[in-house]
C-alpha cells in the first residue's frame, strides 16, 4: 500500500537526480492516482477551500451549503444556496447546476477539465499529496 510522508527530510529541494531516478522506478497509473486521491481528499475540504469560508455554512452535522463554486459568478443562481456536500456520504450535489458526484468530480467542474487524472494532479497540487511507495 503506497502511503504518503516526506520525501526528503532537511532537503531544499525534491528534484534532486536521486528522487528522478526513483521517480523512474514506481511510475503510477492515472487509475492508482485518481484511487489515492480519492481516498484522501475529503469533499468538504475542497469544497472549503473553493467555496471560501464566508459562503460556506454547515446546515447540521451532515451537510453544508454554499453558493456554486463551479459557476464563474457564484450568485449568478440567485440569492439562494444551491452548492451542498454531505459530509458523511463524501459526496457534493449544485441543484442550479444539476451537477454532483465525488472530490476527482468537483476538482473537474471547478477546473473545467474533463480528465480524471488531471483533476486528481489539481487535487494533489492543493493539498500537497506527494506519492512514493512505502521503504523508501
């Protein structure tokens, strides 16, 4: 099982030739990535960090609301709330946008991409996941 740590400890810089040529050894699939990701990254937290905190709110200890992070003007939905995640499910749904689904999901709506794995790099880049197998 890979699990996330510190590549290099003390080091200035994770691009030494040392970390290329391990890099070379353990090249993972989009499909791994995306499962890691998915494991790791929590709806709420993205949704958190794109929302903003004043536009996010939680409605009870299940479901937050927020206005749609995915539109360019948030507001343009109306005055209403129509962004919320379920927190225990991990799972997101914008009743304006008619959009829903999970963390990679979100991260593709927001990024406007349509690639599993680039949205699963986005999601990584935010939350400073880096991937390295276990002994190393």
């Amino acid at each position: 099982m890979l699990t996330p740590k510190i590549v290099y400890p003390g080091s200035d810089s994770l691009a030494s030739g040392t970390f290329h040529a391990e890099w070379k050894d353990r090249l993972y699939t989009p499909r791994d990535l995306i499962e890691i990701v998915k494991e790791q990254v929590e709806v709420l937290y993205y949704a958190a960090l794109v929302c903003g905190p004043r536009d996010f709110a939680p409605v009870d200890d299940r479901r937050w609301i927020g206005f749609c992070p995915i539109q360019p003007n948030a507001r343009s939905h109306g005055t209403r709330k129509t962004f919320e995640v379920d927190h225990k499910a991990n799972r997101w749904y914008c009743s304006a946008c008619r959009k829903g689904g999970d963390a990679i999901d979100l991260a593709k709506a927001v990024a406007r991409c349509d690639h599993d794995g680039a949205a699963a790099y986005v999601l990584m880049s935010a939350f400073g996941i880096l991937l390295y197998a276990e002994g190393t």
